[in-house]
C-alpha cells in the first residue's frame, strides 16, 4: 500500500480527524459525504490546502478508502461506488440500528465489518477506528505515557502490515488483533477492546 491519497467518506469527527493526521504527515486527502462535494467546501479549506471536497464516487478511488459513516448508511456508499475490487477500505462503522447511535443492527452470524465486506464486494477490507471514541482519534496521539493504541483487524495480513505502518506515522501504536471474524469481534459494539483506552509504552 504506497499511500499518497486518502479517501474519506463522511464528514464526522473521526472523518475530520483522520483527515487532520494525514495532512500533517503529507498526504492528500478527498473528503466526502452523502450531500455532495459543494456542502463540504468550507470544511475542506478548513482542514487545510491538501484537503479536496469531493464526491463519494472520486473519494473510493484513492489509495485507501476510510468508511466513517452511519452502519445503516453502507448500503447507499456501495452503491454510489459500483465496483470495489481491489480497493482497500478501512471500516469505521459501529453497527447501530439508527444514524442516532441507537439500538444495534441485525446481521446474523457475521461481524459487522464481515458484512461491510459483504456491500463491498472484492474491496480489501480493515476494520480500525471503531473502538475509540472520536475525540481520541483527534487528539495528539503521543502522551508521556505511550501512544495511543489503534486495534485493527483484517484477513490480509500483508495490507493490515501496510495499514499499520502508515499509522504509526500519525503517531499511534498500531495492535493487529487478527481477521474480520475473530479481531472485528472483539472490536465492535459490546466486543473485549471496544472503547478500550490502551497506551503503548515506548
């Protein structure tokens, strides 16, 4: 994963945040939300020069993808995408049943990053960013104490390698805690490290 562009679908605190951490390490980021490049220029500007408004449809097509919408709302960013394959996303989602965070989405068996997979057929899925509260992905990652831990979880071990690398850039500490079926379990909603604030010690 040679990461020079970053896609964000959704214009959210972690949205936002994201974006901040990858200008200040000197990538270029396409943000994007359900309404449309133009309500999203004010805040692009905002975030900074490298910062682009776009649509959903141009932001997937970035080196990697960051999904930080509503769970309820993947459905709709499929498809106004079409055709994933080959692209590489990272799941934010967390699977409430409502874009109010209310109650929890049905999805059977699967995880809910599994059935994110699912909608995004033969895009190279990596669950990260969901179990921390937002304003921890905004805020400096490095403390007196460590960084900042980000568990991430994904079935290519080589691109969650990848993955992890670019966000130890940021200033994290990147845990890979397995695939979408076991790691993306312990992740999300009522999961082990959901909402688990972990430092590393450097």
């Amino acid at each position: 994963m040679s990461t020079t562009t970053i896609g964000i679908i959704g214009a959210g605190t972690i949205g936002r945040a994201l974006a901040v951490h990858a200008v200040k390490t000197g990538h270029h980021v396409q943000i994007s939300n359900s309404r449309g490049p133009e309500t999203l220029v004010d805040a692009a500007r905002a975030l900074g020069p490298a910062v682009e408004a776009v649509s959903v449809a141009k932001a997937a097509d970035a080196d990697l993808v960051v999904l930080a919408v509503p769970f309820v709302a993947v459905p709709q960013v499929a498809a106004a995408v079409g055709d994933w394959t080959g692209r590489t996303v990272v799941d934010a989602t967390n699977q409430f049943a409502t874009v109010s965070f209310e109650g929890r989405a049905a999805v059977g068996e699967l995880t809910g990053s599994e059935w994110v997979a699912q909608r995004l057929p033969g895009a190279h899925v990596i669950k990260a960013f969901n179990a921390m509260a937002g304003r921890y992905v905004a805020a400096d990652p490095r403390h007196a104490e460590g960084r900042q831990v980000v568990f991430h979880a994904g079935d290519d071990i080589a691109l969650n390698a990848d993955f992890a690398a670019l966000i130890e850039t940021f200033g994290f500490a990147a845990v890979y805690v397995g695939g979408l079926a076991d790691g993306g379990r312990l992740m999300q909603l009522d999961g082990y490290l959901s909402l688990l604030h972990v430092l590393k010690q450097d």
